[in-house]
C-alpha cells in the first residue's frame, strides 16, 4: 500500500518555545508532499526533517494568525535559492495574496519559479486541491478569524485482479484494466463472468482531517465520519476551559469528544499552549474519553 | 566596568542550515540591549539565550535580505502577546516600512505597544541612535542592494575620584561631580587643585563595529580605526573568491585584511556560506593575516 503519512514539523502554539515550533506538518500520499500550514522556522524544520524540499508542491494554510503563515516567505526565498522550476501552489484566505505579493515582488525578483496563490473561502466545505491519488477538502472551522481544517483523502482504488482466475479464464492483458475498475469478462463464448469472482476489493481509501485552530466544532463530524486519523488542536486543558472558550480553542478533552463523535481511528493532538512543560495532562484528559490519543512532537511521523 | 558584549543568535548566510541560523545578535551595553539584524527564527534564537525580551528596545536592520529582517514579523508579533508596553524602535532602509506596514496593520491589530520605524539611509556615516551611554552609527558598506553596517561606541566616560585625595583635601560631596567631568578644584582658601592630582583617569570608551552583507570596503578603515571588536561577514573561503566578487560578499582573508587595516583589536567573523560543514577553513585563511580572529557561532557571548 502507498504511504500515507503525516510528519510534524511544528506543534506549538502562538508563543513558540525551545520545546515547541509553530504549526507546520507534512502530509506525504505516495510521492507527494503536501504541507498544511508553516508557521516561521518551518523551512529549517524541513530540513531537520530531511524531507525532500523540492517535493514540496502545495501548502495549504488553515487561517492568517502568524504561528501558521510567517515561514511562508522565508520558504518560498529558500526554495528560489536552491534553484526550484517547479510552480509552488499556496491555498489560503484571499488575505494572503495581499499581504504576500509586495514581499514576494521585493523579495523574490528574479526567482526562477512561479509561486501561486489561490484563494480559498474557509467558510464552505469545499473540494479545492485533486490530483489521480487524492482531494483535498476545506473544513470550516470556529476560531477568532476565518479559519478552516482540511480533509485529505485518497480517491477509490481499484479492485485487485487474482492471477489465479486470469489463468483459469485465459483473459487476455488489455481486458485487465477494466476488470481493475469492476467491470465483469464476457468470454469469447459469450459467458458472463461476475467481477467480484476475478477480483478482490480493493485497498482501503484512507482519510486524514486537520483541525487547527478551533474551539469545539461539532458541525464537521459528519464530513470527517471514520477518519483514519484525525489531527485536532488542543491548546488547553481541562483547568484552562475558559481561556480555551474565550480564544476560540479547544481542550484535550474537547478534542477527543469531536474524534469520539466522528469515530476516527486515531487522535493526534497539538498546537499545546506554551504554559505546558510537559504535555502529559492533555495526553491523559483526551484518552480518558478517547483511547486512541498520541501526543504530536516534532520530527515524528504518523502513518496511516 | 559595565558590561559590552555580543551575543550570537544566527551567523549563518541565505540559506539557514540545521548548524547555523540567520543573521541576528544582541549587543549589550549595560542594561541596553541592542538587536542587529532579524532573521528568520530570531525570536527562537532569543528564547534559547536566555537574553530578556523585554529590554530590547532597538533594532537595527543592516539591510532587506531575508536572512537579516524575515524574522521582525514573528518577532513584534510575540513582544506583543507577552504583553510588551514599551515601544519598540526598528533602524532599518525606508523600503523596511512599505512592506512591514501592512503586516503589523493585520497581524498586530489591538497590540498594546508602539513599533516605531525609523528610516535610515545606509549611503552615509551617521549618528542614528544615541543615549547617554552610547552611539550608534551607519557604516555604508558595499553590496547587492543599499546595506550599511553599525559602529555601536560608549561615549566618553568620567573620571574616576581618588577617595584618599577626597579626604585629605576636605572636599565636599556636592563638588565630586564636577571633578568626574575633569574640573579642578579651588580650596576654601583660594589654592587650586589641578583635577590630575584628585582624579584617574576613565575607563576607555570601548566601540564595537558590524559590517555585514559587504564585498570588501575599504572605505569604513577611518571610522571604525581602533575598535575594539569587529564583526566582519566571511561568507567564503578564498577558493571560493570570484563567487565572493560577484555576490558582493567577502572572504575570510579579505574580512582579517579589513581588521588588519582599521588596526581592530579583535575580529569576529560570520555569514558563513552554508556550504562549510567546518569553518576552520575560515579561522585558518583569517587568522594567517590577522592572528585575533575567531569564529561566530550561536549561543556564543564575545566580551569587548
């Protein structure tokens, strides 16, 4: 099965510290790189990393407060001096495109690829990002400014073809890719053999949510419903509730409540507060309503 | 005597490196700290040193290349959301506020403090920021766009009173002050006392000059004559002097021959070129032509 993966680059919040940098992570689907957010410092979290900076193709930013959107220009500068071609797609509030563009026509002349931005409306739930493999959706989210999640998920694979029927049936090679699709062999008798005879189901399609940041949003456990993983912000704990409602953020408990509701297979949580030393009292107030909780580091890797 | 020093924060070149950070550090000067330059990570970079947030009250911004002013957003944005009250003044090229306004106008909207930008015109030698203590000063140097460097000088100190002269004369408390600025002083009796016989002389006035980006310049040799610590950029070795030439940056032979010339009594050098895994290379080409060179690296506290 193709890696589907999910490498943090930074999971702290506003203020960063010496344990923690601001908001960053890697999605990787195969050969493909996807960032979600990128907070400052991100460009030398990558190369911590050692994730390929050149595969890097689209950057999907969640909301304009700077913890996920000042490494932006010192990434895109980075990526001009180390002589990238390859277009960089960046998909954000039309905000962005007026804040980034003077830095970028000051700071980047003469850059040899082309940076592009697309704008993105936070406040629908909305396909804006497919390729053959995967979407990615907009997750409208609930915090101070327009913010939304994103939903990535891998298109419906095709069936598996058992060589053992081929044989039997003496299929021929160019009726295989239809029988991958479901389609059901006629032989040159004229018989109809069922697909599910000469296939097995495919692979799972698999499904990532990010929600960050956001105080409790209950409006997206059905689009997210069975999520293979789910990355939800947990800024706060249980004593801190009412910093968390008055930010727009979540507590550990808060977020383990939404993957509960939406039956997802796994909870990460992040973007924790700088007041924590240790974030072991949010691990342990989120697995008390949600086993399956792990606490997001830096330079771990979550597959799916 | 009060405390001068230089603190290293980032002395790598454009593109950051998991050795080395961009380009920022912090000048002490008693209580003052002084900020040169402002790369990305800086504010990470502070944290890590321990040095006070709040004391730093001026930033000076040698020029508008990434790795010298990318981290001033995150920056101002974190000073604010620790509750900063004092304003925080930037020294930077006029170009600096075009492209800063509109960030602080959206990411710093409701910040309890002022960030003042000051213009600076980095073709002329001028005084720019001076208190009771200290100067500071432009440097033109020679690069790509408009960069100057900064020669940061104590002002002349008061002499020192002779506590035994104090008490054979009988002088009183309220003339002491007078005789720290170098007046002499007149007995009831009419006798005057040369100001040598009651006083020693001040501590030197100790001068710490920063010149980086710059291809050699030979220009600033006069003013900075003498000082105690040059932080000259060595972005190459001497192998890699024609791509010095054409960058407008220097090598670490050329930044000791500047040292050598301005008769420095120590040099600091920095801007590495991120192609060293190992700067020896570096020490060794400096030190062949002027022996008191060392190496920037982070973390690193430089005494005048």
């Amino acid at each position: 099965m193709e890696q589907f993966e999910v490498h943090i680059l930074g999971c702290g919040s506003a203020l960063p510290t010496t344990r923690h940098n601001a908001s960053s992570q890697i999605v990787r689907v195969g050969n493909e790189l996807l960032m979600i957010d990128c907070g400052e410092g991100t460009q030398l979290q990558i190369r911590k990393s050692r994730q390929h900076f050149a595969r890097i193709n689209n950057v999907f930013i969640s909301h304009l407060h700077g913890d996920h959107c000042f490494g932006l220009i010192g990434m895109i500068s980075t990526f001009g001096l180390l002589g990238r071609r390859m277009p960089l797609h960046i998909y954000a509030h039309p905000m962005l495109r007026t804040l980034l563009e003077p830095q970028l026509d000051y700071f980047c002349k003469g850059m040899q690829y082309e940076v592009c931005i697309h704008d993105i409306d936070p406040t629908v739930n909305k396909t804006i990002f497919e390729n053959k493999n995967i979407s990615v959706e907009t997750l409208p989210l609930n915090h101070r400014i327009p913010c939304c999640g994103f939903l990535i998920s891998e298109k419906p694979k095709k069936r598996h073809i058992r060589p053992d029927m081929l044989e039997y049936y003496k299929i021929p090679t160019y009726e295989r890719s239809k029988l991958r699709d479901g389609e059901d062999y006629i032989t040159p008798e004229g018989e109809l053999i069922p697909n599910e005879r000469l296939t097995t189901p495919p692979a799972p399609s698999r499904r990532y949510a990010y929600c960050s940041d956001t105080a409790p949003c209950p409006e997206i456990t059905e689009t997210i419903k069975g999520v293979d993983m789910l990355y939800h912000e947990a800024t706060f704990a249980n004593k801190e509730r009412a910093r968390a409602k008055e930010t727009f953020h979540s507590t550990a408990e808060q977020a383990a409540t939404i993957a509960r509701s939406c039956e997802a297979k796994k909870l990460v949580i992040g973007h924790f507060s700088s007041r924590y030393d240790d974030e072991s009292i949010l691990l342990d107030e989120a697995r008390a309503i949600f086993p399956e909780t792990v606490l997001a580091k830096e330079g771990i890797t979550l597959k799916l």
